[in-house]
C-alpha cells in the first residue's frame, strides 16, 4: 500500500474511533500527511504499523477532581492525563486549566508533544493532561485546594522515571507548587516529578522564560538561514501569558520591536513597543484584564475583542513583519494570514500549540517568500527545558542560567538543523512542518520498532 492511502485509512480511522475530536483529527492530519515521503521510502514503518499504533495513546486516564470553593461548596471539574507515547522516555507534557479542556483537546496536545520533544534530542515521551477548570477570578485558596484535589487523583500514575507534568495555559510557578507539595504530603517523597519547579526545592533557572526564549531563538535561526536578522523588525505578538511575555522580552534583545499583546477580553496596540515590566506587573502579580495595560501607559490602546471583524482575531490586523501567536490552538485563521501578508508580514513562529488552521499553514507553505516556523519545532524550548530540570534533578545540581541557557540555544538551533536538513532530504528545502515531523517521528518509531510490541 502506498502511504498516501495508508494515512488515508489511518485518518479514517481516527474519525470512526475518535468520535467528535475535531481538533485531534486536525493536528493529526498536519502531522500524517507530513509523514507520507518518509513512509514511501522506508517501507519498514508501514510493514511494522507504526503510525497505526502510534496514533492511539498507550493510557488514557479521565478522573473527577472536586474540590470546596470560597463558599464551602464542592465544585466537579473533569481531569485528564493522557498517556500518549513512551518509546524513548518517561511521559512528559503540560497540564492545562481551562474552560475549554476535553478530551479532544488533551489528546491533540499529547500527540504533538510526542514529536515536539522527539525533536529536542532528550528523551521524553508524549504525554498531557489537564482539566476543565477556570483558573479566572479564583482565590488563592480555591487555587491551592483545587491543584490538591487534582493531585490526589494524579498521584498514582506519575513520578520521577513514569511520567513528569508541568504547566500549560493557566498552570504557572504557583499551580506547580501546590501540586508538588500535595505530591510529596501523599508520597512521601521528594522528587522532580513535576517540572516547573520554584528554584530553592528543585526548579532550574530558564524554565520560566524557555519557551518565550527559545522561540526567538529558533525565528533567529530561520532569519539567518534566509540570510536576514531581526534588527528592526517590528513584531506582532498574541497572549499575554508566560510564553507571549518572554517572547517580548527576548525580542527586544535581538533588536526586534513587539508592539501587540493579547488576551481573552481583546488585544493592546503600543507603537512604541510593549512595556514587559508592565506586562508582567499586570499579568504575573496583579492577573487582571489587559484593558488596564492602556489606563497605565500612555499612548497605547486597548481593542476589546467586541470591535474585532466578525470572523477575525483583531491582533493580526496590525501591520507587522513577523508574527508570534503564543495564546492558543486555532487562533490564525485563513483570513488572518492573508492580512498579515498582504501587510507585509513574512515570519511567523508559533509559540502556542496548533495556533494556526489547516488552511492558514497551507497558505504560508505556498508562499516561496514567507518563513513558518511551525509550533512543535518552534515552541519546544519549554519542555526541552524542563528535560534539563530533570537532568539537575537526577544529579542533584543547580546549573547557572548562563549554562541553561547555552544549553536551550544549542537544542534550538538542533532542532532547526534537524528540522531544516530532513527538509532538504526530502526534497522540500524549508518545509519546515515536513522536516520537523519526519525528524521527529524517525527517533519514536525506530524505538517502537526495536521494541516489539
Ligand atoms: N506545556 C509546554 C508544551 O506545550 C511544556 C511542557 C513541559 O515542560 O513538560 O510543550
């Protein structure tokens, strides 16, 4: 059979199995079809079935976490952790809380973490978890009781060699800490079963600014390759959150502008470039709205998500060289890219996972002049750090941030060589969505395969 109908089958076979996972059959779909070159040159993955099993998790846990809120009421939220792929190490992959958290969801998240951490060089498996639970406007009491009530249900399937969470959207530092804690009050032991971790019981230096780092770092790597640099460029940013935060930040370093910022209640424009201490002020301290971004500082405005254009997520109308969509899944859509094109924007690196629409990465990749930087090569830097955490860990050490960093600069570039080389390989210079899932997908399956099953 060739690969073409192969994936064909297998995708049909996530429909009939996967009833309703819309946006796993999407992030599936982006990756299989990216896989066929590979499968029709090495009929070993097809005679073996690798994709075949790979699509399918090797655990899926789905627990009810309840907990008391302020007024002593017990509040029922789903958890999931979503034990995708351990080939080539123990599961590794973030929690989320938010409203929006389904099966669906933690299963596409799981299933791109699969190849994302493949394509640091660490060895991590594919795993996810989360709840449907809003973090919004919730007291520090409802926090904490409610990350130990997850716990409590967590506990049994993870640790330090099984499997290794850490945060996503709407788990930071704080959410970390409580889990740990209730881990450890259950367990009995202190171990680096979580990553994330706050620096004086086991955290690394770099994790907090990783992803947000090393996406600059791997857009850098795409500038250079075309022979440019980020000197001057202005720069769209979406979110507000860990990874759009030290986006900004580290692209000022570099010399680039970022001049939008986004959350849910609408998106801030600062031609004078984003004010991160501000940011940080407002979203890691005080965790209130943007619209507040632009009672402080004079000359920025606030679009609240109501003025938006029906169909279109305002933050990519401003004009801009290169974008950074570090918010969520599917907030690129076709519209939105043929507006930043058409207004001169010819980068894109995604620092959220699956930010952009099928269709909106068909766009790109046709574009010969355009750069996409798609999100599990781009955004890795995060979990690649967190494998580094582990390393500490397991060797009871506290590397200085110069040393972690080097080491996040090193696994970035890596993955953009890896990445850019199986490009090549395959006759498709620059495709970086076929190079980096082909790269990532060689390491898994040669496991599985050596395995047996
Ligand atoms: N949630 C992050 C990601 O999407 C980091 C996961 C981790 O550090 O384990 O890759």
């Amino acid at each position: 059979m060739n690969a073409h109908d192969y994936i064909s089958d297998v995708l049909d076979y996530i429909e009939r199995t996967s009833l309703g996972q819309v946006t796993f059959k999407q992030a599936a779909t982006e990756i299989l079809r990216a896989l066929e070159p590979v499968l029709d040159r090495e009929p070993k993955y097809i005679k073996h079935k690798v994709v075949d099993r790979m699509v399918m998790p090797e655990r899926t846990n789905i627990f009810r976490i309840t907990y008391a809120n302020d007024k002593g009421e017990p509040e029922s939220h789903y958890g999931y952790r979503v034990q995708f792929n351990s080939a080539i190490g123990p599961y590794k992959g973030g929690l989320r809380f938010h409203p929006s958290v389904n099966l669906d969801i933690i299963k596409f998240l799981g299933f791109e973490q699969i190849f994302k951490n493949s394509l640091t060089g660490l060895s991590m498996g594919g795993a996810k978890g989360g709840a449907n639970f809003d973090p919004k406007g919730k007291s520090d009491g409802e926090i904490m009781r409610f990350c130990q009530a997850f716990m409590n249900a967590l506990h049994e399937i993870i640790g330090d060699v099984i499997d290794v969470p850490a945060g996503d959207i709407g788990v930071g530092g704080r959410e970390i800490g409580y889990m740990f804690g209730q881990y450890k009050r259950i367990k009995h032991r202190f171990e680096g079963t979580l990553t994330g971790k706050g620096l004086s019981w086991g955290g690394s230096l770099v994790r907090t600014e990783a992803t947000g780092y090393g996406l600059v770092y791997f857009a850098n790597e795409m500038l250079k390759k075309a022979g440019r640099g980020f000197e001057g460029l202005t720069c769209a940013v979406s979110g507000a959150g860990n990874v759009a935060i030290y986006t900004c930040e580290k692209l000022y370093q570099f010399g680039a502008k970022p001049v939008t910022v986004s959350d849910s209640t609408g998106y801030i424009y600062d031609a004078e470039g984003i004010d991160v201490a501000l940011l940080k002020q407002l979203k890691e301290v005080e965790r209130v709205g943007l619209r507040e971004y632009s009672v402080r500082k004079a000359g920025s405005k606030f679009i609240p998500v109501s003025e938006y254009k029906p169909g279109r997520n305002g933050v990519w109308d401003v004009k801009c060289d290169a974008a950074f969509p570090c918010a969520t899944q599917n907030e690129v859509s076709l519209a939105d890219i043929e507006v930043l094109y058409n207004n001169g924007c010819r980068l894109l690196a995604e620092g959220a996972n699956l930010p952009s629409t099928l269709d909106a990465m068909e766009f790109m990749a046709a574009k010969s002049d355009f750069l996409y930087g798609p999100a599990k090569a781009a955004n890795a830097g995060g979990v690649a750090t967190s494998g580094l955490e582990m390393a500490q860990n397991a060797a009871m050490e506290s590397w200085s941030f110069e040393k972690v960093d080097a080491r996040l600069q090193g696994i970035m570039k890596h993955i953009f060589d890896i990445s850019y080389e199986t490009s090549v390989e395959f006759g498709r210079p620059g495709d970086l969505v076929l190079g980096g899932n082909i790269a990532g997908f060689r390491k898994v399956a040669d496991a599985m395969i050596d395995q047996g099953y």
